[in-house]
C-alpha cells in the first residue's frame, strides 16, 4: 500500500499500519529566516530535496517577542541560532508590568504568518506543516536574559505573572491566526521542564496551566508536536498534555524511545542525536534507525534527531536517515 504523508502521520499516531516509518528533520535556515520570503523559499528547497512527512518552520529564535524589544544577529552558531546584540527587554522586575499585548498579524509575528502562507503555496496542500511556538517562560527568558526569569520567578512572581499572561494571550491569538494561514499544528517547544532549572512541584504549579491554555488554543490543528528541550527532562510531568507527538533528546538524557512510548499515547518522534547527525557517518545513521524501529516494533514511532538539526550536518548522514526510513514498513 503507498500512503500519503497525512494518511500516514495519522495512522502511526493511532498505532496502526503504515506502508514506512515516518521521518522527518527541521533546522534553522540562518539569514533567511528574517524575510518570510526567503525563509519560505527555503524550508520548501529543504522539503523538496529530502521529502520528509512534515515541515516544522523554524522561524527567528526571537520572532515572537521582537517587538517588546530585543535585536539579534546571527554569528556563525552550528545551530543556526542568533545572538542577541541589544540590552535585555526586562532590567527590572517592574518592567513585567509594562508589557502590553501584541498585534500578532504586524511586525515578526505578521512576517512569520506570511512565511506560513507562502510555504503553504510552495508545497501544496498535502505536506502538513508544523509552527514553532514557545511556552510564555521561555519567551520570557529572552526578554530578560541570563536565567533571570528564574529569579523573577521566585523573588517576584505577581511582576512576572502579569507578563506571562500577556505572552500567554498573545500566543494563543498568533496560533488561531497561523492555523487560518495553512498550517495544520504547533511544533510546541518548552524550555524549562527539566531539574536543572526548576521542580517538577514549581513546573506544575506555575508553568503546566499556562502550557495547556496554549496547548487548548491549538486543539483545532491536526497535528500538534511538544518538544522537550534539554536534558533531564520531565517526560512524565507531560505525558498527559493533549498534543499528537512528543519529541525529546532521547539519545542524550533518556529515556528511551520505548520508554517514551509506553508513557506517552501518542507518536514518539527521535532515535537520533545531533551529535549523531554530525559526527556519525551513513552507515552508523542507518543503524541508529534501525535500532529505533526495533525497540518501538515499529509503532508510533517518527524518526528524527531529539532537537534540531545543526547546520553542519553532512547531507550523507541526512540522505541515510531518509533512505532509511523507505526500508522499514509496519
């Protein structure tokens, strides 16, 4: 049977047949990314050239708080990220107070909507396409910089829970308006569930409300992907969250895929890391996939690195990873 990238997404999240495993990568597209243009331009060469089941678009890292003050540039990083170049937003706790709520279709958030709808006529109805969205304390830590949100956190919660309910609201009006543009999901990616930052007591007194508030806004999409970014995270504080997949670094800190999948309902999306992709070489690529595929049977299972893709990634090792994915069927 041959399936479509939709048909076939939809029956590896419920766990039934698929003619292949799915597969897909997302990285930064440096320089690019700040005109909505060229960013679409890109990321539909990207998905032309390697055919992957979905397009996560990864925007500026700071697309979504830009214009409450910050300016970045890009400096080389193998990720793709930007540095920030100007002082940060939030200098004080009382800085909080003054963020007001954003017009979601001007300035980088509109840009960002553009890029959306541009993609969308690039690759045509069938690709679905994911958003990035991050959870209001990791839009809040690139206002005020250095870890500081943490601080504020627990020195000035009421100053910070004012703000998080600005970003939080804002979130939610840029998600009903990217869903109109075309695409079908968020890419939802959180920042600070992990024991090097916060407890899990902290995580879901505070942060876990705001999470599912966004994560409500995005029920209308058809595919909804959380990430969780660092290592040591709390697969288990979120394992009940209503998204369709999960993606962690699950080569770097565990647990494993097929921990990950008796835990959590829904598709598993890694068995690589960004070291991997790097440093391996295709026949270690293919391996790696292999072994994926294996613990998990085969089921809810996406191949895919645990974050994205550095910038130096050999093509080979991306070629392996994709042709890897067409010798596995379920």
């Amino acid at each position: 049977m041959s399936m479509t990238k939709r048909e076939r997404l939809a029956a590896a999240i419920a766990g039934a047949e698929v003619d292949r495993v799915p597969v897909a990568l997302w990285r930064h597209f440096p320089v690019d990314d700040t005109s909505a243009e060229e960013l679409a331009r890109t990321a539909a060469a990207f998905q032309q050239q390697y055919d992957w089941d979905f397009i996560k678009l990864t925007p500026l890292s700071n697309y979504s708080v830009a214009d409450w003050g910050g300016t970045v540039a890009y400096h080389g990083h193998p990720e793709g990220t930007s540095d920030y170049i100007t002082p940060p937003r939030v200098t004080t706790p009382e800085d909080w107070e003054r963020l007001e709520p954003l017009d979601v279709h001007a300035g980088t958030m509109g840009r960002q909507l553009t890029s959306v709808r541009r993609l969308r006529e690039l690759v045509g109805p069938e690709v679905p396409i994911i958003e990035t969205v991050f959870n209001p304390l990791s839009q809040a830590r690139k206002l005020v910089g250095n870890g500081m949100e943490l601080v504020h956190l627990r020195r000035n919660p009421q100053q910070l829970q004012v703000a998080l309910e600005q970003i939080t609201s804002t979130t939610t009006a840029f998600i009903a308006a990217v869903l109109e543009a075309g695409a079908d999901g968020i890419f939802y990616a959180t920042q600070h569930a992990r024991a090097a930052l916060i407890s899990q007591e902290e995580y879901r007194a505070r942060l876990r409300p705001l999470d599912l508030r966004i994560l409500e806004a995005a029920r209308e999409g058809s595919f909804n992907l959380l990430h969780l970014h660092g290592m040591d995270t709390y697969l288990d504080l979120v394992s009940d969250y209503p998204v369709h997949a999960l993606n962690w670094h699950d080569r770097d800190t565990g647990p494993s895929l097929a921990e990950g999948a008796r835990s959590f309902p829904g598709l598993v999306v890694g068995g690589l890391s960004q070291r991997d992709m790097v440093e391996g070489n295709p026949a270690g690529i293919r391996e790696l996939a292999r072994q994926a595929v294996t613990e998990t049977g085969g089921r809810r299972v996406c191949l895919s690195t645990g974050c994205v893709l550095p910038t130096v990634a050999p093509w080979g090792n991306i070629r392996a990873l994709r042709a890897a994915a067409d010798e596995y069927t379920v």
